[in-house]
C-alpha cells in the first residue's frame, strides 16, 4: 500500500485530505506541521510527502528538502494558496508537483494516482 506523509497545519483541510485519500486506498499518516514530520520522516518510509508550504515552525519547502536528505526516493507534492509561493517551490524542488489552492479533490486524487502509475500504465493513458 502507498503510504503518505502529509503536513497540512489547517486542521480542516488536513482531515479533508487525510479522508480522501484514504477512501480510494492510500494510507496516511497526517501532522499539523513539518517539525511533526521530520521524526517520522527519520523512522517510517513513506512514498509520497504532501505538504502544505506556508506553515508554522518550518515551512513545506524547508521540510521537503530536509526528507530529501532523509529518504531521497521520496516523492514530493506540494498544496498552496499562494502563487508566489508556489513559484518559490518550484524553484526549490522542480521535481516536485505543485497542486494550488483551491482543487477539488478528485483533482488532488488524480495528481497522486499519477505519480504512482507505471511508464506502461501512463502511457495508455
């Protein structure tokens, strides 16, 4: 099963997220912030880090390049309200997936799906 990390500070949206990702079979493991993140970062593997970027204590973009130390197979995506930001993350991490605010959710579920496919299942896409 693919597992995520996902550091969301707005406990509503955390919760959103967590639920729906977990409907459509991904495990998740969620925390209110990148310093939360860090420890599991160091004792579980995880597939996927969903950050928010603009959070308290340590920014997503702080975060993802300290779990790029931490495990470096790990895919990153990004979740933001802000344009400029999401340039900023872009920057710092282009291999990264930026999802702007506001998405529906089937539209955050595709992006994940994606990043899990096979060359082959992509390419019948």
């Amino acid at each position: 099963m693919t597992r995520i990390l996902l550091a969301e500070d707005d406990e509503s949206m955390r919760l959103y997220l967590a639920r729906a990702l977990e409907k459509v079979g991904y495990s998740v493991t969620a925390v209110d912030r990148g310093t939360a993140a860090l420890p599991l970062l160091q004792t579980e593997a995880f597939d996927l880090l969903l950050t928010d970027i603009v959070m308290p204590e340590m920014d997503g973009i702080e975060l993802a390049q300290q779990a790029a130390a931490i495990a470096p197979d790990m895919r990153v995506m990004f979740i933001t309200g802000f344009a400029a930001v999401a340039l900023k993350a872009s920057k710092a991490a282009p291999t990264a997936k930026v999802l702007s605010k506001p998405f529906h959710l089937k539209d955050l579920v595709a992006e994940v799906d994606r990043l899990f496919q096979t060359e082959e299942e992509h390419g019948r896409l």
